[in-house]
C-alpha cells in the first residue's frame, strides 16, 4: 500500500502550526461540524446551531469551508459580495446576524463550479479564516464537507478548533463512515463534543403520531460505543428543505435543538 494511504493523521500534524487569530478579531470559541458522508444535514444542522447560538446572544460566525459544496449562504438567505478593507474580506451577516463567509458569496455565478485541486481548495479554507474581518466573534461554526479528506484534515490541523460535533442520520449509523469521522478527530487530538442524530423521527402529518422511518433509533448506542456523548435528535421534517431552499432555514425551530445547544455550551463553554 503506498504510504499515504496509511499515514495516519498525527504524523501528517507534525510541525504544522495552528493559525493565529485573524488581525482585529477575536475569535472566541470554534465548533467544527462534520459527517462521515454527504447529505446527512450536516450543513442545515451547522445553520441551526448558529441560529440558535444567536438567539442566545451570542456573537455568531459561520465558516462554510465546503468550498466545492458551498450551501450555507442559500440556507440563510445571504448574497451579495464581501466588501474588502484594506487586504480583508468582510464577511456578510444573516437576517439572524450570522457572519457567514463562503465561497459562493465570492463567486461570480453560483452555478459555477469550482473546479480546484485539493491544494488550492485547502489554501482557500485557510484563507476564509485568516484574511476575513471576522471581529469578536463568541461562537465561530466550521461547516466542513462530508468525510475524511483534504479540507476536515486542514481545518483540524489549522485551526484552532475547540470542538467538533458529529452529524449522522439513522439510515448511516450503523455504517462505519461514522467511526472513521470519529477516529479521525480523535486521531488529532480534537475533543469531540457529541453526536447529534439529524432525521431521527418524524411526526405523521395526519395523525400526529411520531413515527421512526429508519427503524428504531440507536443513536445514543452508537454514541456511547463510539465513547462520545448524544447530544439530541433533530426530527425529519419537509419544513428544514422547504425553509432551507427559500433562505429562511433560521426561522425553523424544533423542540430539541435547545437541549442540543444546552449540551453543547457545557462543552464549549462561552469565555
Ligand atoms: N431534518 C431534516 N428533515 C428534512 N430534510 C432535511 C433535514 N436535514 C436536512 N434535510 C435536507 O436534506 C438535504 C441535505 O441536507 P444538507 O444540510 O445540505 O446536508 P449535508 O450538508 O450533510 O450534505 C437538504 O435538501 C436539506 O434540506
Ligand atoms: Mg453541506
């Protein structure tokens, strides 16, 4: 087997140095949030627990380091270009006062590909967090891209992130993309904050009874398998497509993120 194919992430670490905060911001604490695939939620829950973070007044920053999958500005109804002040990008604040930096508010179309090599999408990602005006941020959320690749890789090593919350659904809790998502960032030495099941139930729209489409859940099993903590379930729910695909996904509200931000603030406590 060539050798980068079992290097393991500590001995990829090895002299890269975390970047020091961005000039004239302060950036508090950072939660990255990650999957062991695509199309778990994992950006729609990284838009919930920003808004719910500033409902709490919080000072709120979204990082989308999905560059070639960029969905957070869509999500949260933010367009426009970033402005620049002197050599830093201002990043675009939500409705919710988000602080949301993107590619897709960089680019000219966005239908636009990106068609970059790993490398420059890495540089990029490091770029979003160095050379924006972030300001006092209290909470900053890093959307990655599914799995274990190029871009979970240089923001674990990279920044310094505080901690990191697992995304999975139940249809993928019994496959091992989870674990390797998790063994990743505890190969890094990364805490990890806990697992939030996203899709975990439904409620039938004509009898209101809750129904568990996926069989039942075993997300708090897995989590305690996996030795990290369940943070909550979020509900499958056609208003988080509806609301998210009209830029309006910060007024969705389900009962349990409070109780999955609570978890999460004992965590990564605000400073
Ligand atoms: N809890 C949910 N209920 C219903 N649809 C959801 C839910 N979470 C995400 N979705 C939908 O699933 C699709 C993928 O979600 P997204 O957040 O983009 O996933 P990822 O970032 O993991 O690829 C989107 O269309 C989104 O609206
Ligand atoms: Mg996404």
């Amino acid at each position: 087997m060539p050798e980068a194919a079992t290097a393991s992430p500590e001995s990829q670490t090895a002299g890269i140095e975390k970047l020091s905060q961005p000039a004239n911001s302060n950036i508090k604490r950072v939660v990255a949030v990650m999957s062991g695939k695509g199309g778990v939620g994992k950006s729609s829950v990284a838009s919930l627990l920003a808004t719910e973070l500033a409902r709490r007044d919080f000072s709120v920053a979204l990082l989308d380091a999905d560059i070639t999958g960029p969905s957070i500005p869509k999500m949260l109804g933010v367009a426009g270009t970033p402005a620049t002040l002197g050599n830093q990008l201002i990043p675009e604040s939500s409705r919710s006062g988000i602080r949301v930096m993107s590619l897709n508010l960089l680019m000219e179309r966005e239908d636009e590909p990106v068609i970059w090599r790993g490398p420059l999408i890495a540089a990029a990602v490091k770029q979003f967090w160095s050379d924006v005006l972030w300001g006092d941020v209290d909470y900053m959320i890093v959307d990655l891209p599914p799995g274990t690749g190029d871009v979970p890789l240089t923001v674990l090593q990279s920044l310094p992130v505080d901690s990191v919350v697992i995304v999975s659904t139940p249809q993928d809790l019994s496959a091992m993309v989870v674990k390797k998502a998790v063994n990743m960032v505890k190969m890094m030495d990364v805490p990890i904050a806990g697992l939030v099941e996203n899709m975990g139930w439904l409620v039938c729209p004509k009898c209101g009874e809750r129904l568990e489409p996926f069989g039942p859940r075993k997300a708090e099993k897995m989590a305690a398998q996996m030795e990290i903590d369940y943070l909550g379930s979020l509900p499958l729910d056609p208003l988080v497509s509806e609301l998210g695909d009209q830029g309006r996904i910060d007024e969705y509200k389900p009962e349990t993120l409070a109780t999955i931000v609570d978890l999460l603030l004992e965590k990564v406590k605000p400073t």
